[in-house]
C-alpha cells in the first residue's frame, strides 16, 4: 500500500471532525447554552487536534523516506 493514499482521506477526516464538532457542540448548547461557545470550541479544539495529528503523520512519512534512500 503506498504511503501517499494515506493523505487522500485527510479532507475527509476533516469534514468529518467538523460535522461532529457542529452536532456535539449544538446538543451542548440545548443543555447550558453558552451563544455558541460550545460549537466554537469543539470546533477549535478539532482543528488543533486534528493538525497536530497531520505534523506527525508527515514526520513519520518523511523518516520512512528517509530510512528507505
């Protein structure tokens, strides 16, 4: 399997975090509505997790490469 496909589905991934971020974020705004907050920092909190994720998954890639020359 090439290593590349991996990062095929990172745009989904995203999408995906998003949408549950949305969803979590409104039923937490039913029980203490906070204007928004909640969806906000959900989706906040998703990105960074999200791009720390993609930092090491390029690491890893590139020690792969580099252990493989």
């Amino acid at each position: 399997m090439n290593k590349y496909i991996v990062f095929a589905g990172v745009g989904f991934e995203l999408v995906g975090l998003i949408v549950v971020s949305v969803f979590a974020g409104e039923y937490l705004e039913q029980i203490k509505a906070t204007k928004g907050l909640w969806v906000a920092g959900l989706i906040l909190l998703s990105l960074v997790g999200w791009m720390i994720q993609l930092v090491y998954m390029l690491k890893k890639t590139e020690k792969q490469k580099s252990e493989n020359i």
